[in-house]
C-alpha cells in the first residue's frame, strides 16, 4: 500500500520522533548529543524551520517544529540525518543505517496541544525514569523555556510569548504547567497520533485541515461512514 504523503502547511507545528534502528542508542557520548544539535541547528536555519522544544534520548529523539515553508521539514531531516549518519559511523568504525526508516511527524492543533507537547516532550527523561525532574536532564530545551539558559536552537512558539510580559513571567508560568501531570489519555493521544501520522488536535481542527488538504487526517472509525445521512438516521434510531 503506498505511503500517504506527509502534512505539510507552513506555520503549523509537528511533533517529530527519530528512533535508532531496532531501538540501538544513536547517542554515546556527549559529542555525540552536540553534535546532533549543532547539525539541527544549522539544517532549521538553511531550510526555515523553528524548533520549540527538544529531548535527545538514548536511542530516539522528540522535536516540536514548526516549519515555514512546505518542504522545510523533509529538508531538515534529510539534511540531520545524512550528516548525523555519516558522523555517528565514522566515530564508532561502524556501516549502515541507523535509524529505524522514515521520522514519525503529527501536525499540531496549536490551541489545544503546543504546550501540552512542550511538556511531553521535556518530561521523557522523568517517565524513563532517567531523572525525578525535567531540568535535571542537559539534552532537552526545559532548561531554556523553563529556567531561561542560552540556547540558540530554541525559538518560542506565540503561546510560549503569551505566558507572560517579560522573559521571567514567561519561565515562571512555564514551570507552574509541571506542577500538573499528563493525563494518561493524553498520553496515549499523543502517542497514537505521531505513531500513526495522524493530525493531533481538536475535531474542529482535524475538519478543516481535512478539508485543506483534501486527504484524511485521522483513522476511519468503525461501523460505517459517519459522515453519511444513512449512518446518522440509523445511529440515531439506535439511541432512542
């Protein structure tokens, strides 16, 4: 069956996995990690993409982007990964792939799920039970959003700027959205929705990007067309 074409409408965020093939580390040593970054960097500013918040895991990596022009994301990671490959092979004398086929990318309903994926993807090193807290983990972005450090590769998503008026506001109430856990459906949502490329957001939202860019957004729901008169007159005798 051949591969739907990925989402692609500029100024809307995705949330991206990159994973090692067969869930082998692709990162050893802290060279390792900035090299990446480095790499990242410089791939987002060549092809006009942001990068909102990050976490490079042992064997996998989570990125919330935004890209500003159609191709802006393929590009960038095609671009990372053919030189991440190349450096990551000649460092451990090793051939091959290294990551487990294409990256895993959703388009983002921004209202409802930025934030909620800016804390997703921070609080990985906690739910792997790496570190207790999110800022005691060097390769991720909390330490910039959260704790205000230097980080060029970070730029901020307008609902990160609409947290406060001043940088201190913003990293305050940035930090106070920890203090509450994810919602395990939240989760899964999350989850389901990158792992499948399916639009993460509100039904309101997956209508109209469906209707945007004429192809489906989201899995076909059992029991029929739901979109049909017959489907509804029937479902409808059914709850009487």
């Amino acid at each position: 069956m051949a591969r739907l074409p990925r989402f692609a409408i500029p100024g809307h965020p995705q949330h991206v996995i990159v994973r090692g093939n067969n869930h082998e580390p692709i990162f050893y040593a802290d060279e390792d990690y900035q090299f990446y970054l480095e790499k990242l960097k410089q791939a987002c500013e060549k092809h006009q993409c942001d990068v909102h918040a990050y976490v490079l895991m042992t064997n996998h990596v989570h990125l919330l982007m935004t890209p500003h022009r159609e191709d802006g994301l393929s590009k960038v990671m095609q671009m990372l990964g053919r030189y991440y490959v190349q450096y990551f092979n000649y460092s451990y004398e090793r051939t091959g792939t290294l990551w487990e086929g294409r990256y895993k990318a959703s388009l983002i309903d921004s209202d409802v799920y930025a934030l909620i994926c800016y804390r997703y993807i921070e609080l990985n090193p906690v739910r792997a039970g790496m570190v207790d807290h999110p800022g005691g983990y060097p390769w991720s972005s909390y330490s910039r959003n959260a704790l205000g450090k230097e980080d060029e590769l970070v730029a901020h998503h307008s609902l990160y700027q609409a947290l406060g008026k001043t940088d201190e506001q913003r990293q305050k109430a940035y930090r106070s959205l920890f203090r509450s856990r994810i919602p395990n459906r939240t989760l899964d949502e999350i989850r389901a929705a990158t792992n499948k490329a399916w639009v993460l957001g509100s039904e309101h939202f997956k209508d109209k990007i469906e209707s945007k860019l004429n192809r489906p957004v989201r899995p076909r729901e059992k029991g029929g067309d739901r979109k049909s008169e017959a489907y509804r007159r029937q479902h409808s005798i059914n709850r009487v």
